[in-house]
C-alpha cells in the first residue's frame, strides 16, 4: 500500500511539471490540422453531467500534453485544431477517478472524432480483499462558485439547508439559526437556479437537507446574475434521476425535543418525457433558558430590568413540488414545474422580571409570557423552454415564474402580578406578496473556447400589508384596538435588466468580462396619510473573472463584481410597528441603497492525495445600512435602519482534504477575517474593528464498506456590529450512518 501511494505521488508530480514544461513549448501547435475531438462527461452513478472537468490530450509517442480544456456546465467539451497523429485522452476530476482513453487517430481522412458519453466514478481505495468507497470532498471549488455535495455530509441529513451551508468555509450560522456570508446576512437564495417568493432565512430553515442534491455559493457572480444581495448567491439544487425509467426516493429523519421530518420524490423518465413528483414535512424545536439584563436611559433617569425565564424557538414546514420536461426532438425541451408549500416559525418565552432605576431602589417584580411567530402559506409555478442549435454549447433558454406568498406575523404578550395580568400588546401584521419574473438567456461560442452570453430579464412584485396594533386594557380585560398604530400600506416594484459577458483564453490564461445594467422603480403608498415614497433609478454592474492554468490539477483564479443591496420595503415604512411589549420598530424612507465592490483570488490544486485550495478576498460596502437601537420610552427600545457609514473585510478561506489512513479522511476547513465598520451614528463618528474566524474540524471514518461514522468540531469566533459585540460559540456533531440491501436503505443517527 506504501509503494502504491509513492507511485501515485511520483505520478502526480511528474503530471504537475509535464503540464508545465509543455507550457515552454510555443512551437508544439505549428502547422496543426484541423481535427476535432468531442464528448461529454457524466457521473456514472447519477447519469448526471460533471461541469468544470478538466480534458487533457496528450500524444502518444512521448506523453506530452498537446491541449486541454474543460466541460461545461452540461457536461460537453470539444477540442479543435488537433494536427494528424496518435493521442490518448485523460478526464480528471476531484473526487474521481482518471479516465484515459487510449488510441485516438487523427488523420486527414478521419479528422472528427466523438467519444460519446464518458462515466467516470467516485475514488475507491481498495483494502486487500475489502473494496471501501472513497469519499469525495463534500465542497468542490470551480472557477466562480463553490459547490456543495449534501449526499457527502450524513450529520445534516436530519436537517435542513442551513445545516448543510454551516459546513462550508464561507458560511456562518448562529445559535438562533440566522446564515451569514462571509459575515453579511443579505444574500439571494435561488431554488434551481429561480428566485424563491420566500424571504432568504426562511427558505433555507425551510428546505430539507435530505431532498437536496447540492448547494452552489457563487461569492462573485458575474454580470448574468441578479446583482441583488452584498454578499452572493446561494442556488439549491433539487434531487432529480437522471436515469430512464420509474425511480423514487424515500428518507425519514427523527430527533429528541420534538425534531423530526421525512420526504420522497418520484420520477418517470422516458426518452420522450420526464416528470416527478415530491412532498417533504420537518419539525423541529428546540427548548431553552434565557436571561437578559437589559438598561436604558431616558431623560436622565437611567432604569434597570433584568429577567430569567424559560423559551422555546420551533419551525414546522412542509412542501408539495413537481414538474414535467417534454423533450422535442434533440434539440428542443419544453418544462413546466410548480411547489406549493407553508411554514411557521414560531417563538414562546415566559419570564420573571426585577424592574427598578437609579432614582428609586425600590424594586418591582412581575411574570410575563409573549408568543410570536411568522409564516404563511406560498406557491410558485415556473415554465421553460430550452432550445440547442447544436452540441457545442450555442443556445437559447426562456425562462418565466409567477409566485405567492402570504407573509403573516403576529405576537402577543402579556404582564402579571400575582396572576393578574395588567399590561400586554398583540400585533397582527398580514397580507399577500405576488412577484412575477422572466427571463432570457442567449450563449453563442466561438470555437473552443471563446464564448458570447447576453440576456434580459424583467421582475416586477406588488404586495399589501396591514399592520394592527392591540393595547390590552384591565378594566375591560381584552386587547383593545391602537388605530393611531396601525397602517395599511401597498408596495409595487419593478426591475428591468439586460446583460452581456464575453470570455476568452488565451494560452492557459482565461478572462471573462461583462457588463449589467439594471432600472428600478419603487413605490410605496401609505394608505392612513396618503404619503408616497418613490425609487427611480438606473444602476450599473461590471463584472470581471480570470483564470490562469498552471495544469490540469492546479489554476489560479481572481474576479471583481460590483453588487447592491437594496432596502427592504419594511426599512422605508415611516411609521411604528410593535414587535413585542418592549420593542417597536420604525422605517426609514430616506435609507439609500448599499454598493458592494468585491474582489477575490483563489488557488486550488491536488498534490498527491491533499486536495488544497485556498481564497483571498476584499469586500467594500459603501451607505452601510444596519439596525440601530435606540430608546423610544421608559423600559422600551426603539428598532430603525440608517446608512451609518461604510464596512470593510479582508480575509481568506481555505480547505485541506486528506486521507492520513486508508479508512479514515480529515477535511478542514476555515475562514479569517478582518473586519472594520466606520461612519456617523447619533451625529459622532464611530469606528469599530474585530478579527473573526471560523473553523470547521471533520472526520469521516470508514468503518466497514457499509458503516460511516463522522465526526465534526465547529467554532465561530466573537464579531462586531456599529453598535456591539456578538460573542462566540461552538459545536460538535457526531453521526452514524448504516446501508443495507446494496444501499437501497441508509440509516443515519
């Protein structure tokens, strides 16, 4: 076994410096001919297209590499301008074993040659009699996003997306469940690859972990991407079979503290068509205690209320999808698919509370319980229609989606003293949002690996909101109706895009550039006061990526984006909204949307079995919006949003996975960053800095051919914020998972 891994190391080296040497050779391609090699990679086990392969031809006589490229995202990949001769082909890809394909003529008469589909299968190591399945890294780096392999985390089977980003360098997740990217929480979610009609926390607290097949994070998308969200793009990619024929799964999942959830999906595929079909439920809740010391200062009289209590955070959601391809000749596909679903999250807490302040010693001390939530029923329906005008890649994709949602929130609260209850709030806030989208997307190659996109894209959403505010009076004993609190207000937005991108290479030097200009328009109507509040504007977004190939298993990448962060209809609101007993919230109209200038590089390579790479990146955030706090009345804070200046961070991420034992793989992950925010708060100048990390520690040990047991340590470093401290945390996970029946069934606790 040592003497297999040094020759797999040698190998790998001299690969390394073969591919470098080659790159000395200017006079390799004189007098080429014309030939043409063409095919297209799929994984063997899903039937699914690999994107980002690398092909490597290398002559036969001696073994030099002659060209290479990479698959695109369905998998195709042609290499041009082969001169006469013998030649060998080698596919690679991490987490997968070479594929070579020997004795490939190329000759004046026979100039075009097409290998088809071409399977290549997951890394096996075998041990003696004993053949264990490798595991593939579960992140895979490509040239403009990360992807995210969820069959390769079994500890977030029982969970949902959330669970599954928190295993990924870039990604944080709180002890409340809130996901930040790269220490920001604006970002879009997408589900394949079409906006969700859900507010982005809860629709990666609401999706399975167990019905999603991977997880694309693209920190620096180009120009044909939405520029919506500081920190990227997080795109959830449903389970699908790939396969011809009937094919179902099935998974179920429990826990302790009232968790548990299942889901299935059905399929029928034919040459001619495919449909399915799914449904998923999760419930999970988790108990907890809570304390709080809270001091406020208001007209000069500074009070004091610190309570203890018990509390409870719980979500339950569930989801019907399904959808139908109708595949027109080879060129053509028509589709239409649809998901109907609803979820709550839910908040309960009850608390005993010592009031007093500086003016008076004397001490008051009361019970109080509040109940809150947010949630509502949504559906979307989406068609497609998908037309090749041949297979190198040169198409046309119409897309267009209708969505709902009914976005309800409601509290109520309560205060008592020897069980009589004598203060409390209830608000109601309800109404529908409707957000219509389409989209167009034209990509025209030019030869091998030149390539022109453009595309155009409209979205326009119309939503109502009414908020209604209840004070509870004692002499009557109910919630009475606040009508100097309660509003009614109508939002109507509308974007219009067009983009256009043009990539290039140039030896191993690879370039994209694009350009994206968007119009917004934004009106808000509130009803009570006949006020408008209007948004009209016309923004634009470059984009840049590079790329640079050392060789087939190493590449340095670099990229600039420019994004925006637009305020949400409720920061503008210009009226109060209770949230609960002791916090009131109040929009901003004047609140200006951010801009994001953000830079990054990365390296990724493989030396013998270490699979490194590694991420720098830089990211500027111009009219810095964040939630300031202030004090609106004795014992109650006032909640708002303000551009407080501009927020800063620098750091780098980094993955190593390595297998120091045949049975047993390490992969570590970590992200450091420093980060400063800077600007003007309550008219002074403010400037706070921190240096935050995170690390995620994972085992996977192979115990048998069927039994995996994985082991997982995670730290989040303390942060900060205009106005605080967030402490830090970890966690440790720890999980089993058995097949049977030549894994028809898995088993995971």
């Amino acid at each position: 076994m040592k003497n297999r891994i040094i020759i797999i190391t040698l190998i790998l080296f001299f690969l390394i410096n073969n591919d470098f040497f080659a790159q000395q050779r200017p006079d390799m391609r004189q007098g080429m001919g014309g030939g043409e090699i063409k095919g297209e990679v799929h994984d063997a086990n899903a039937d699914a297209p690999i994107e980002y392969a690398n092909i490597v031809l290398y002559s036969s006589a001696d073994s030099v590499q002659f060209t290479g490229t990479i698959t695109d995202k369905n998998g195709y990949f042609t290499l041009t301008a082969i001169r006469p001769g013998s030649y060998y082909v080698d596919i690679l890809f991490m987490g997968y074993e070479r594929k070579r394909i020997n004795d490939l003529i190329i000759t004046p008469q026979n100039r075009q040659i097409n290998l088809g589909e071409i399977m290549i299968t997951a890394s096996a190591i075998n041990l003696q009699n004993v053949v264990v399945e490798g595991v593939r890294s579960p992140v895979t780096y490509q040239i403009d996003k990360k992807v995210v392999d969820v069959s390769q985390m079994p500890t977030v089977m029982s969970g949902n997306a959330a669970d599954v980003l928190e295993n990924i360098p870039s990604i944080t997740v709180d002890i409340e469940g809130n996901v930040s990217l790269r220490g920001s929480g604006s970002f879009t979610v997408l589900l394949d690859g079409r906006p969700s009609v859900i507010d982005a926390q809860d629709i990666l607290q609401q999706i399975p972990a167990s019905s999603i097949d991977k997880i694309e994070v693209i920190t620096n998308p180009s120009a044909k991407y939405d520029p919506e969200g500081t920190a990227g793009i997080i795109n959830l990619i449903m389970k699908k079979n790939q396969n011809v024929g009937i094919s179902g799964v099935v998974n179920a999942n429990a826990g302790l503290n009232d968790k548990y959830g299942g889901d299935f999906i059905f399929e029928h595929k034919t040459p001619l068509m495919k449909y399915n079909f799914g449904l998923d439920y999760n419930r999970r809740f988790s108990p907890g205690d809570s304390r709080e010391e809270r001091k406020l200062t208001f007209q000069n009289v500074t009070s004091f209320q610190n309570s203890t209590g018990n509390m409870e955070r719980g979500r339950i959601s569930y989801g019907l999808r399904g959808g139908i391809d109708f595949y027109i000749g080879d060129n053509d596909v028509i589709g239409f698919s649809g998901r109907f679903g609803d979820h709550k999250m839910q908040n309960s807490r009850t608390a005993n509370y010592t009031v007093w302040n500086d003016t008076n010693s004397n001490k008051t001390y009361f019970n109080s319980f509040s109940d809150g939530g947010h949630g509502g029923s949504n559906y979307s329906i989406n068609s497609n229609y998908l037309h090749k005008f041949n297979s190198g890649g040169h198409e046309l994709n119409v897309n267009l989606s209708f969505g709902n949602h009914n976005g309800d929130e409601n509290s109520l609260s309560g205060d008592y003293t020897n069980d009589v209850q004598f203060g409390g709030k209830k608000t109601i806030t309800s109404g529908p949002e409707n957000e219509l989208e389409g989209k167009i997307d034209y990509t025209l190659p030019f030869g091998e690996n030149r390539k022109f996109e453009a595309g155009v894209q409209g979205q326009s959403e119309y939503s109502e909101e009414d908020n209604q505010l209840f004070d509870y009076d004692a002499a009557a004993n109910d919630y009475l109706f606040q009508p100097n609190f309660s509003y009614k207000t109508k939002n109507k937005n509308s974007e219009f895009a067009v983009y256009s991108i043009y990539g290039d290479q140039w030896g191993n030097l690879g370039f994209q550039g694009g350009l994206r200009s968007e119009y917004t328009f934004r009106d808000i109507t509130l009803e009570q006061q006949n006020q408008q509040f209007k948004i009209d504007r016309w923004d634009f977004f470059p984009s840049a990526h590079f790329s640079y190939k050392f060789s087939a298993l190493t590449q340095l990448m670099a990229s600039y984006t420019r994004r925006i962060e637009r305020p949400r209809s409720w920061h503008l609101e210009p009226f109060l909204t209770w949230m609960d007993a002791n916090n009131v919230r109040r929009g901003n109209p004047g609140l200006l949307p951010e801009f994001i200038d953000a830079y990054e590089t990365g390296f990724q390579t493989f030396i013998g079995k270490v699979n490194l790479s590694n991420e720098f990146y830089y990211r500027v955030t111009n009219n810095k919006i964040e939630r300031v706090r202030s004090v609106y009345s004795q014992n109650v804070t006032l909640n708002t949003t303000e551009n407080v200046g501009k927020d800063y961070a620098l750091g780098t991420e980094f993955m190593m996975m390595v297998d120091p034992l045949e049975f047993w793989t390490v992969n570590l992950m970590g992200n450091l960053y420093d980060y400063k925010v800077e600007g003007i708060l309550n008219n002074q100048d403010f400037s706070r800095r921190s240096f935050n990390w995170r690390t995620r520690f994972s085992n996977m040990i192979r115990i048998a051919k069927e039994t995996q047991l994985q082991v997982n340590f995670m730290y989040n470093s303390p942060t900060v914020s205009s106005q605080g401290r967030s402490e830090g945390f970890s966690m440790v996970d720890v999980a089993v998972k058995q097949d049977f029946f030549n894994r028809l069934l898995s088993l995971t606790l």
